[in-house]
C-alpha cells in the first residue's frame, strides 16, 4: 500500500474535524444550516483525499 501523501494526510484530518463539528452541533442543538456547511465541507474533503491518492490518474 503507498504512503498517503501530505494533502491525502491534510484532507483526512479536515474530515475527521468536520465529522466532531458535525455532531457536536447535533448535540448542541445548533442551527441546520452550520450542520449542512460542515456536512458539505466533510464530504468535499473525503472526496479530495480519495482524488489526491498516489497513483490516482
């Protein structure tokens, strides 16, 4: 298996981020629409670890 890159490393962190904001405004009871932005960030940033990964072309 290849080494994930540094952006591949960058974007899975954002996720992981995105992911603990996404709940943590769930639980807190906060606004709908942070929670779409933050789900929207999340989904954007899976998608670039997944485009960014070694030997994608």
């Amino acid at each position: 298996m290849a080494k994930p890159s540094g952006l591949q490393v960058r974007n899975i962190l954002a996720a992981v981020l995105m992911a603990a904001a996404f709940v943590w405004n769930l639980a807190i009871g906060g606004p709908w629409w942070v929670s779409a932005i933050v789900g929207v960030a999340f989904v954007l940033s899976i998608a670039s670890a997944v485009l960014n990964r070694p030997g994608a072309n």
